[in-house]
C-alpha cells in the first residue's frame, strides 16, 4: 500500500486549520463537566454534538450509548478492504470543572485564542485530542484519494472519564462485538515536550481505599483514660508510618509479588530523555526527590508501584487544646500498580495488614473505592512501531518512549476486547489539564491530525506484513 506524501497531508491539514479550531472552540462551549449533576444536559448535549461531527465527517454509523450515568458516543467508517485491520480510538467528551473565579484569565466555556494556543477547559483534556482524529482521517482520504480508510476505523468516546469511568467496563462488555477490533489508540495523553515527541507505551493502575478506626464509644478524657485505652488516632498515625520501610518501599507483605520488573532497555529508553530533576522538582512544588531506593525519579513514578497517605483525620482539630482520647479517626490511602499486580490481590494484601497492625480495641472497616487495572504496550508490538513512524513523520524527529504514572480506563479495553492498547498524543505538561488556563499548543494540535493521517496507511500496510 502506497503512503500518501507528507505535503499531501500537510497541506490538508494547513488548509482546513481555522475551520477546524473553530469547531473545537464550538465544542469547548459546552459545559460537559461529568462529575456535577447539574451538569448532565450538557454532558448529553456534548455527546450530540460529537456524533452530529463525526456523521459530518463521514463514519457510516454513528450512535450515542448510554449509561446508567452518562452517554458515550460511539462511530465506525469500515474501509473498502475487508482484510484490513480494525482499529478502535478511545477518548472522552466530559471535563473537569472550571470557573473563572479558580485563576483563569479568561471564561474557561469561552474559549480564546492567544499567542498560538487555545485556551478553554477541555482544549487538551480531551477534546482537542478526539476531534483531531476527524482532521486526521480527512486528510488521510484527500492526500490518498481513498472514499474509505484504509482501516476498519471505529471511535469510542466515553462521557464519565473525568468522574471515574464508573461504567465504562460495563459499557464495554455490553457492546463488545460492536468494539471488536485488533488494536486500540488511546487520545488520552501527551508528550514530553513540544521539542521531544514521545509515545507513552504504559500506565500505572491504581487501588484507592478509606480506612475508619473507632476506640473508645465517645471521646473521653485523655487524664482519665489514657495510655491505659487504644487511641483510633494514634493508630492511624502508626499504619501511616508503617506504610513504607527505611528504603521507602512498601512495607504491606506481599505488596511486590508479580512486579513486572524494568529491563536494561526500559531504563536505557528513559534515561534518553532529557530530564532536569531541579526543572521537575519546580513543577512539583517540592524540594528534594525522595522515593523507593535504587530507581531515578521517571523510574518511580511511571514503572514502579508506589502507596500515598491521600488523607489523615481524627480528634480534635478547633482552636486550643481539648484533651481527649478521640473515638473515630479515618485514613485515605492510595496505590499505584503496575504490570503483574491486580487490583484485587492488592485489595486482599491491604486488608489483611490492617487487621494484623491493629490492637484489640479498635475496631476497623475499610472501604475500596474502585480500581483502575495498570496497562503495558510490548515495545516490539508491530502497531506501536506504526505509531512511532506516523509521529516522526509529522513532527520530523526521533521519538521517544515515555510511560504515564497516574492512571486511565486503557486496561479495561485491552482485558475485555483482548487486544494491545497504544497511546497518541499530542499534549504538553504546560496545557494544565484540571488547571485554570487549561490550553492546546495549535501548532501541535495539527501535528496530532497530521500523525493521525499518516497512521491508517502504515497500519493497514505493516499489519498486513506483520508474521
């Protein structure tokens, strides 16, 4: 299969740029924020408005799913080659809230464009990233003179990512015949930096839980009563403490079965970066590293598990002192997992150390509030080499491999449709996404379309060559 010059997509893509923003920027007025209830229309009204595109655009079949919560859009455009690879891309319609009064310099549902940026919430986080697949696949049948792609291309667009992904397994199950396919992009993700394209090739899971301590019926007098009775907030100081050992690794027995465990390839490929820990350490408003011994910082946080203290409460927090053994304290605790850890397993581990570190006295309940399983790319899988290629091409550089440490619904594709999940983005660390003055870097915005347009063909080809 012939692949389509890249003035031919270039110049597509140059050419339809201002129509192009100004449908992202009629997108971002709508206030689809998933998590506030009062917020559902135009959740719903969201999702319409994404079909009502991609009908435009030409898929052949376009529909809105619900959800006990809120609708996902779903569309398919079947290539006129019955042999070529199905290929699904995921990404969500729903945002973060935002008003104006949280630090943005403009109204966050009024998007603006300035200094070659556009700014507006959802511009990064996620809707540039899905509508500039209906850029790229344009460009991909005008550069080739194709009526069709060149692959079975198919497009799920949830509406609860930023609530939770609630039920997104669920939807997925429900209609896993219509989202059959032999491999997933995830438009969910960034880059390194505008100057270093990257293709993320994982993401941490993650297993959150809140822990409740009682002791004693009531609060009671600390003269009277203590050091002779359990304090609830004592000992959710002491499992805090007792979280990590002396070389900050996780002390829950068992916690570390299974890791899989970074090759001499995976630290040589990070090592390539061009990483400033004094530059990172700024962005995280800290002031030394500190973290599981024997890894380098883009080393703990996108490939090894780690447990976080979220939260810690109990007793007396009023002005003054008020001198009591307290009844009830809580603990908020989160994991990230990564390849070779399950989220139950985790869950049975936690639940288990709790109980073996509690005295007699404290009674406990913990409560799991869902999980988010971890999801590897194979560095040798045929379509991820496909993604690089399409991504060097537009951006005319090498590229580099990064992983993602915080954590997304990509394993629920890959564990129900049982296929590999990739990732193709365009964002920077500067776009803030869930941050006043969430933005997209346009120029970049192209340079997704523009992969995008490459992608289909080189797809279509190499899978076909594939053993």
């Amino acid at each position: 299969m012939s692949s389509p010059p890249d003035s031919a997509v270039r110049g597509f893509v140059d050419g339809a740029r201002d129509t192009f923003l100004d449908d992202l920027a009629d997108w971002l007025r709508i206030p689809s924020v998933s998590v506030d209830p009062a917020r559902a229309g135009d959740v719903r009204r969201s999702a319409a408005w994404l079909a009502a595109k991609l009908t435009e655009t030409g898929f052949t079949d376009v529909e809105v799913w619900d959800t006990p919560g809120h609708p996902a859009v779903y569309a398919e455009w079947p290539s006129d080659d019955p042999e070529a690879p199905t290929v699904l891309v995921y990404g969500h319609h729903d945002v973060q809230p935002a008003a104006r009064e949280d630090g943005w310099h403009s109204e966050p549902f009024e998007p603006v464009r300035r200094d070659g940026r556009l700014y507006g919430r959802g511009a990064a986080d996620d809707k540039g990233q899905v509508l500039f697949h209906t850029l790229g696949v344009r460009a991909h049948l005008a550069a080739t003179g194709r009526t069709a792609p060149a692959v079975h291309l198919k497009l799920l667009v949830e509406g609860e990512e930023e609530a939770g992904s609630e039920h997104f397994r669920e939807l997925v199950e429900t209609h896993a015949e219509r989202l059959r396919c032999d491999v997933t992009i995830v438009s969910d993700t960034g880059m390194w930096s505008a100057d270093t394209p990257t293709v993320c090739t994982g993401m941490r899971g993650l297993v959150e839980c809140q822990i409740e301590l009682r002791g004693p019926d009531q609060d009671i007098h600390s003269g009277s009563f203590g050091g002779a009775v359990p304090n609830p907030a004592t000992e959710a100081a002491r499992l805090a403490a007792g979280l990590h050992d002396a070389n900050r690794r996780v002390a829950v027995p068992g916690f570390y079965d299974g890791v899989e465990e970074l090759t001499a390839r995976d630290r040589a490929l990070f090592a390539e970066l061009p990483f400033d820990e004094d530059t990172w350490l700024r962005g995280a408003h800290s002031y030394a590293p500190l973290g599981e011994a024997g890894y380098t910082t883009l080393e703990r946080i996108w490939a090894r598990p780690t447990a976080e203290v979220n939260g810690i409460a109990g007793g007396y927090q009023g002005p003054g002192g008020k001198t009591v053994v307290p009844a009830h304290a809580e603990l908020k605790l989160s994991f990230r997992t990564v390849a070779g850890q399950r989220p139950e397993r985790i869950e049975q581990l936690v639940r288990k150390w709790v109980a073996g570190a509690l005295p007699p006295g404290v009674r406990h309940e913990i409560t799991f509030t869902g999980a988010t399983r971890p999801c590897l790319t194979p560095l040798d899988h045929p379509a991820l080499q496909s993604v690089v290629r399409s991504m060097a091409r537009a951006f005319g550089k090498p590229v580099r491999f990064t992983r993602e440490g915080g954590s997304g619904p990509a394993a629920d594709l890959r564990d129900v449709l049982g296929v590999p999940v990739l990732f193709l983005g365009i964002s920077v660390p500067s776009d803030g996404w869930h941050a006043p003055d969430e933005k997209v870097e346009l120029d970049l915005l192209m340079k997704g379309a523009e992969a995008a347009a490459y992608l289909w063909g080189d797809l279509a080809a190499h899978w076909s060559a594939a053993p």
